[in-house]
C-alpha cells in the first residue's frame, strides 16, 4: 500500500513547521493549571478557595500565586468521527453540540472539526452560535477514521499560547484506521505540549452492546451453525478486543490530559452528556504558580494536585513542557 499519507495541514500558518522532537513552550514564568474538583459521589465542587489547594512539581511543591483562582475563558475544539461508526447518528451529535455551545460563557469560543479519512476543520473560533449551526450542518459522512491524524491537527494548529483554557471534546471510538501518519503517542505528546484538556464521548459501549447481541444470538445456534458463522463470530470477538483496547486508550488520553471519558449507552444521550463538560468547564479552576525549577530546558514537569479536603479528588493534567532557552 505504499507510506502512509502526510499528516495534512487544517489551514496556511506562516510559522515554520515543527518536526516531533522540538518543544512547543509556554514563554512565561507562570503555569496555568486547569483543575476539576469532585467530591465523594463524583459530584463538581465550586466553592473552594486559594487553600483549599496544593500543588507539586516532580514532587516539591510549589507556593501559589496571590490569584489563584480565576474566571478564565475557554477555547472548546468540537472533533467528531464522521466515519462509518458514528456516520448514521450525526443528528444526535448536532443537537448535543449545539446545546454545548449554549451553555458556555460569552466569552468562550469554539470550533468544528470534522475526521474521517480526511480531516477537515468546518469552523474557525468563533463566539456565534449561528456560525457553529451552520458549519453542524456542512457535516458530511466519510469513510475510515484518522483519529491520531485528527488530535494532532488540532493540537498544533488550533491552538497557540494565551491567556485561555485549551479543550478539546472528541465524538469518536478512538479506532484508528491506520492511514495517517501519527501515533496515538505522538497525538498525546502534542495535546500535552498545547496544554488541552480532552474530553472523550465514545461510542465504544453502544458499539460492545451491538457486538455481543450479535455474538450471543450466533453462539446460540446448532453446532453446523457456528461451524458455518464461524468466520463471522471470530470476527465479533476481534472487534471486542479492539474496542476494549481502544476505550482503555482514549481512558488514558483523557486522565493524562485532565479530562474525562464517557461512554454512553445510546447516541441518544449524547446531549445529556455535553451538557455535563460544558458544566465542568464553567466550574473548572483555574490554578495559577511560578515553578521554583527555573531551569529552561525544554523538559517535562510531573504536576500533581492534592486536596486539602480528603475526600475530594483534583483531576488535572500530568504535567507540561517547560521553556526553552
């Protein structure tokens, strides 16, 4: 089949391109860390202070800044997997994004990107709510998934260091084609260095449920049955190993990175499902330190967040890139 594609650009930029070893870098001194705070029944909590906080570089922990806790604005990108998997259910993900969109903040913005084996970016940020129903609507149905394709993209090419929250919220069951040209490692690497939260509505449950009715009813068959359908079961117990593999990884993109994965039982939840990130993000904190590490190295910082309320859990990313000299 030859090499695989190169990973395409979503839109012309006038920096150089970046090669996988080199270091994006955040040119200022103060970390921003986007934390999400739950209590014992997974509930949000919002009515935490300054020292309700403790945070730690590669184990030493850090003072926080005198503004802690702020209102910060969020950039949300919009991904769904127009692929086969997803492609008959576009409608539902159209409503739940566009309630997404009417939850958040004035201030907020938010883009469309649709994957599949092309990857295409149907809205540019954007505050309208109207320019997003509108791009929903340009939502066409592909073939085969590039999925690390897609998080790379959005990862270098959406966002670029400020003063707002990066998010990302994926519709998709993270099953990569194998056509592209990323690694679902280089993806992650890249999400890290732009510091995104990602959040994952997978259908990977809605897809198991699919495949074990099928499994079932098959094994339940004579044996001259199985013996004629075997092809076909061999290949339902593939797709569940897949699937199982697929949701532990996108579990790990979404922990690494500070968010969370869904998998709902129908597309028809997705709009329940939405609507509960865009009520993280409008409760999210905004966690504000100058590192005591003031080596510009281009080197990874290990960042953990501990409550002083035991029975609160903090989830943020596993850490950033320092700068570079």
């Amino acid at each position: 089949m030859g090499p695989p594609p190169p990973v395409p650009k979503l839109k012309p930029t006038p920096e150089p391109e970046i090669n996988p070893g080199e270091v994006i870098s955040v040119e200022t001194t103060e970390v921003m860390l986007p934390v999400t705070v739950r209590d014992f029944n997974g509930k949000l909590v919002s009515n935490l202070t300054q020292k309700d906080f403790r945070v730690f570089e590669d184990d030493d922990e850090q003072p926080l800044s005198d503004l802690a806790l702020r209102q910060v604005p969020v950039d949300a990108v919009l991904m769904v997997d127009a692929s086969s998997s997803v492609a008959s259910n576009l409608d539902d993900f159209r409503r739940a994004a566009d309630g997404f969109a009417q939850r958040l903040q004035t201030e907020d913005r938010i883009s469309l990107i649709k994957f599949d084996d092309r990857i295409e970016l149907l809205q540019d940020w954007t505050n309208s709510r109207f320019q997003l129903r509108r791009a929903l609507n340009r939502i066409e149905p592909g073939m085969f998934t590039r999925f690390n394709d897609a998080l790379l993209l959005a990862a270098k090419e959406q966002f670029s260091p400020g003063k707002t929250r990066h998010a990302v919220i994926v519709l998709s069951d993270g099953i990569d084609s194998g056509r592209g040209a990323a690694t679902l490692e280089g993806a992650l690497q890249a999400l890290l260095k732009a510091q995104v939260t990602v959040y994952v509505v997978s259908n990977t449950q809605i897809a198991r449920a699919s495949k074990k009715a099928e499994l079932d009813t098959l094994l339940r068959g004579s044996d001259s049955a199985q013996r004629f359908n075997q092809l076909r079961i061999e290949d339902l117990r593939e797709g569940l190993r897949v699937l199982d593999i697929s949701e532990n990884n996108l579990d790990q993109i979404a922990k690494a990175t500070g968010g969370r994965l869904y998998t709902p039982q129908s597309f028809e939840d997705l709009t329940a499902v939405y609507a509960e990130v865009a009520d993280e993000l409008r409760h999210q904190y905004a966690v504000y330190y100058t590192p005591l590490n003031k080596t510009r190295d281009g080197g990874f910082r290990r960042v953990r967040v501990k409550m002083s309320n035991g029975s609160y859990s903090a989830a943020t990313r596993v850490g950033y890139f320092a700068p570079k000299s």
